[in-house]
C-alpha cells in the first residue's frame, strides 16, 4: 500500500502491509467467535437455503448441524406469523436492506421459542446479494412473561374466559365498529348461588361457574361473547341478532344447554341463571349504557323469580328510582358526617418494618348501623359522590395521621383509596400536597391506591400526569387489585409504582389452586425484579400466609393478621402486630 506524504507518494514497507493484514484478519476472527459465543446465527442463500449455522442455533432449535445445512428456513417456521409477515420481510431484505424484528420459530420437538432477529443482506463484488446472514437473540423467556401477565390482565383465572376489563374492550370496539349492525347484550347471574357457597363451600361454586361458562360457550355462535365480569356474574354479547325472535331463540340455546344436571361433591343439582337482555342501538350506544340497562332487566329477572330471562324497555325505570333513591340518601349521609374511617392492618412477613394500614370507607347509617361498602355500592356509581366521599375520608386520615404522630404510633404508612373523580377534579391532589407544605404530614405517610382501570380510556393521560405530580412530592402509589384489570408490564414499568396489591381473588385457592400459585408467584418475581414491593390482600389463613412467605411476599392484609378497626383500636393492633411481623404467628 502507498500513503501520500506532503503530496509525494511513498511506498509502505511490505512487512508492515502484511502487519496490517494479520492484525485485521485476527480482529475478524475475534469478531465472529464473540458474535458466536453471544448470538444464534445462521447464513443462507437468497432462496432460503441454510448454509451454516453456529453452535446455539442447534441448541436452540434441537436440529443438529447436519439436519439444518441443506434445509430451507421454512423448516422452523411456527405458524404463529401470517402471510403478509413474511412477505414484509422478504421484501426489505430482497432490496438490500437490514431487517430487525421479533420472529415465533418452531423447535424439533414442537415447541415454540422467540427470537429477536436482525437480517443483513451481503452482496458479491458486482453488487448482487447472495446470502443472508441472521443474528438473533431468544427471548422466549420475556415473551412467556408477556403472556402470563396478559391473561393475568386479561383472563378470569378460573374459568379461561376474558375478564371484565378484556369484555369492555371487546364491547367497545364493537361499537364502534359496528356499523349497521345489531347485537344483543345481556348479563348472566346464577340463581342462589351464594348459598350453593355457603352449604357446599368454596370449590364446589368454583366448579359450578367453570361447568357454566364451558356449557354456556357450546351454545354461542362462533363470533359471539362471554366473559366473566367477577363473582357469578357474567356478560355476553350475541352477534348478528336484530330481531326478538332471534334473541329469543339463542337465549332458550342457553338455557337448553344449562338444563343437564349437574354433579357437585356427590349431590345432583340444577344450574338455574337469570339473564338480563338489552340491545344495540336501542339500550345504549356504549358499554357503561348498555351494562346499565343488562343490569336493569337481570334485576326484574330475579325479582319475577329467577331463572328466567327479561329484555330491558323503558318500562323497567323503578331500578333507577331505587339507585337514585340510594344515592340521594348516601348524599345526605355525607352531609350529615355519617362516613367513618374503619382501618385494616397491611402486615409484614418478615420483621424489621412498621406495620401499614389501609384506610377503608364505613357508612354508619342512622337505622341499618354500620355499613360495608358493598351495601351502598349503587351509589358509588355517581363519580361526584365518590369524590366527595374521598375527600371525607382523606381529611378523616390526615388528622388521624397526626393524632398517632402526636402520640408516638409508629405507622408505616396509610393506603387511601382514589377513583377517577379525585384525579379529574384535581382537588385530591392538591390537598395531599398541601397537606406535605403546611407540615400536616411528610410525604411518606400516605399510600395513594389506584386501580388498574383509571390507566385506560380518555383520561388515562390525566391519571399518569397525577401520579407523577404524587411521585415527585414523595408519595407512595400502589396498584390496587391487581390482576382483575387491564395492568400492562409498560404500567409497571414506566410509572411510579412502588406497592402491587394481588387481588383476593388468586389468594382465595392459593393452597389447591396451582395456576393460582404460578399466577401469584410470577407477579411477586416480576414485581421484585421491577423494584416493588408486593401485598397480597384477602389472606384469610396461616397456610395461604406461609406460602405467600416461602414465595417471597413482602405484605399480607387480611383476617389473618386483622379485620379493619375503628381509630381506637389500632393502636393497639399496630403494638400486637408490629413486634415481629407476620411470622412470629406462623
């Protein structure tokens, strides 16, 4: 080689080009034993044709060398990708350019495995391409995560059915993309079921609601619906249904398929449901609307005596005299101070850590006593009414926050529940922070819970935008109820979130249950792994509480460690609790 020195041409030495040619040679090869060592990679002609692979290629693939050289590509392809996938692909890399994507593949043994993959075009001296060289990274293991935590988000654990929030989504879109098309929506409700519950126990319900939601799906069209939106209660959409004779007919299909006996703990029942039917335009162009008025016509249903489907009209108004007489009389409740503040302990396992508490909203109605939320849930419904009881409860803690302070009650902190009204308002913010300047509290005395649900819809931006505004000031966020709405790992990810409440629901069975365990142990690892710390709610009993130990959970809250108390008996409930945590009685 020759190197221009002040515009005179000088031959480089011979020894040093052929230096030169060594030292590159040596850094290629040390280039392709790294790429080997920390990549899948694998070159073929333009037609597919496998030319090499490496050594973890076929470890990863469960082909040897010499089944996969010679072999098309398509030799692992899945099945999980459609046509126009593929086609993309092709395309970018035909035109000499690099492609970089997520690819499903099939193992030899069947199994499925993803890959992170990055396709270079190599071309010859005249410029054509001939082979294609293909690195790739696997990422099953994400991708398994990914999955686990979408039908944690999205599937009822108990029955494979979508959820309330995966059946929200769905009724959505179908709105909106309907068209000219009419559906029937309805909700199903199984008759007496709280004392099935109660005379044959837990699992005998559970299997109840599995053998009715398999018997209730055989009976659907293909592009029909069913969820289970929590409880015994669930919701169906009926496609392709414009007339009342239609309806008619697919809904005595379910019941025909529901008349069978049915077998539990060696006793032969009947699965008796009441469904409540309204119909798309006519009861309501969106989801809240069309529920609402389901809901109406499921409560005639029941009232007209059960197992008996009633369709929604306008004649069915008295439901929403009742709610609004509800609603009126929990106002005046609210006006008149007749909210208290009941608190439930939040436990740590292991010693070392102040106790918590959850700030838990009581009605103590001047006639029926003390009443759980779960009785006036109706009038929850009215979002002004939830933020005005919110901010009841918030003044309620603050000032029982500082009484404790004042007597030396070491709390670790106070979780106060907040709905989609606080945050529109702004007002809730606001009082939490004014709150931190006057002195009132530090910032680490309160636990802000949000549920999963306010991240989603319109005013999703609003509640991140809050949260953040909480997070700066030095407030504690926690995911409420986990695993009963829509949470995503990028929530988990990108906002906040410093507690993740697993919601009761995967705690009941967590002892017989092993879906509910892997359920419940993934999000533990996943949440650790991610910097949170974990409560599981709902933990009634020492064996669900030593398990939730050996998995590594941080909190409990439930009878096990306290039922929720008035003011005056917490101070002593945090001295008997707060001594050696949770595992001193285990």
């Amino acid at each position: 080689m020759a190197a221009p020195v002040h515009g005179v041409l000088i031959a480089e030495p011979a020894n040093d080009a052929s230096a030169r040619f060594r030292e590159a040679e040596n850094w290629a090869a040390f280039y392709r034993e790294a790429l080997d060592e920390a990549a899948i990679v694998a070159v073929t002609d333009t037609q597919g044709t496998i030319r090499s692979v490496n050594r973890k290629f076929c470890e990863l693939s469960g082909y040897s060398e010499a089944e996969l050289i010679g072999a098309n590509h398509r030799i692992l392809r899945s099945g999980f990708h459609d046509p126009a996938f593929f086609r993309d692909l092709y395309h970018t890399i035909a035109r000499g350019r690099t492609w970089h994507g997520e690819i499903c593949n099939r193992a030899k043994d069947g199994e499925l495995y993803w890959v992170d993959t990055t396709i270079v075009p190599h071309r010859d001296l005249d410029g054509r391409i001939k082979t294609y060289t293909a690195i790739r990274f696997d990422i099953t293991p994400q991708k398994q995560a990914e999955e686990r935590l979408w039908r944690l988000a999205n599937v009822d654990s108990l029955t494979g059915l979508p959820n309330r929030m995966h059946f929200l989504s769905d009724l959505e879109m179908l709105i909106g993309g309907a068209g000219n098309e009419s559906f029937a929506v309805g909700l199903i409700d199984v008759d007496n079921f709280k004392d099935i519950n109660d005379s044959l126990g837990h699992a005998a319900g559970d299997e109840l609601l599995k053998e009715l939601a398999q018997r209730v799906q055989q009976a659907l069209d293909p592009d029909d619906i069913l969820a289970r939106l929590g409880g015994d209660e669930f919701a169906l959409v009926l496609r392709q249904c414009p007339s009342r004779s239609e309806k008619t007919d697919r809904i005595r299909r379910i019941y025909e398929a529901l008349d069978g006996p049915l077998t539990l703990n060696g006793e032969i029942h009947r699965l008796g449901v009441s469904i409540g039917v309204t119909h798309f335009p006519e009861g309501g162009r969106s989801p809240g609307d069309l529920l609402k008025h389901a809901d109406i016509a499921l409560y005639a249903a029941k009232a007209q005596g059960r197992n008996s489907a009633v369709y929604f009209s306008d004649a069915m108004r008295e439901g929403n005299a009742r709610r609004a007489a509800l609603q009126s009389s929990f106002e005046h409740g609210l006006l008149h101070q007749q909210l208290v503040v009941h608190y439930q302990p939040i436990v740590p396992i292991e010693p070392g850590e102040p106790v918590k508490l959850e700030a838990l909203l009581r009605w103590q109605h001047p006639e029926r006593g003390l009443l759980s939320p779960a009785v006036f849930r109706e009038a929850m419904d009215d979002e002004r009414l939830v933020a005005l009881a919110d901010r009841q409860v918030l003044e309620r803690v603050l000032a029982d926050i500082a009484i404790w302070r004042e007597r030396g009650v070491v709390v670790g902190s106070v979780a106060v529940n907040a709905a989609l009204g606080d945050f529109k308002q702004g007002r809730y913010v606001e009082a939490l922070i004014d709150a931190v300047r006057s002195g009132q509290i530090v910032p680490e005395d309160v636990c802000v819970e949000i549920t999963e649900d306010l991240l989603i819809g319109q005013h999703g931006d609003r509640i991140r935008t809050a949260i953040e505004l909480l997070d700066d000031h030095g407030f504690r966020i926690a995911f409420d109820d986990f695993g009963t709405g829509y949470a995503s790992l990028s929530h988990l990810r990108d906002l906040p979130v410093d507690l993740v409440k697993i919601d009761r629901s995967f705690i009941k069975a967590l002892g017989s249950n092993p879906a509910d365990h892997a359920i419940v142990e993934s999000v533990i690892l996943l949440s650790h792994r991610l910097g949170k710390r974990v409560v599981a709610e709902g933990v009634e009993t020492k064996a669900q509480a030593r398990i939730l130990r050996d998995l590594g959970c941080d909190y409990v809250q439930g009878f096990v460690a306290s039922k929720p108390l008035p003011f005056a008996e917490v101070e002593g409930a945090i001295a008997r609790l707060g001594k050696a945590g949770l595992t001193a009685s285990l």
